[in-house]
C-alpha cells in the first residue's frame, strides 16, 4: 500500500493489518479492507509500533553495528 500521506510505499506489519510509513512516519490500520490514518502521539509511537508487530528501526541500527 502506498502512504495516504506522502504516497511512499508503505511497510506492512506482520498481521498485514496495519502499515507504516518509512518517510513521513504515519500509522494506518485496515478497517473492513479500507486503510485509514491511526493517528498515534509521539511520545507512545514506539511502544506502538512494537505492540503491532514492526521491528524497532534504533533496535535495528545497534544490531547491524
């Protein structure tokens, strides 16, 4: 799916029900096959994404190291 937002493509959770955007950071959740915005406060984002299945990008870059 493309980003509502920005039109970049979007990275899917694993449930397939949820997507985020890598460029401008929106949240979108599939609601009875239409993605809508899940508006998220950025103090909460990472728990968030954690909780629905998206791997940590800082988690990412100290493994890589």
């Amino acid at each position: 799916m493309q980003c509502l937002q920005c039109q970049t493509e979007a990275e899917m959770a694993p449930s397939q029900l949820y997507a985020r955007c890598p460029a401008c950071k929106s949240l979108f959740m599939n609601v009875a096959g239409n993605w809508q915005l899940y508006p998220v406060e950025d103090s909460q984002r990472n728990m968030i994404e954690h909780s629905l299945g998206f791997s940590n990008p800082a988690e990412a870059d100290t493994h890589a190291a």
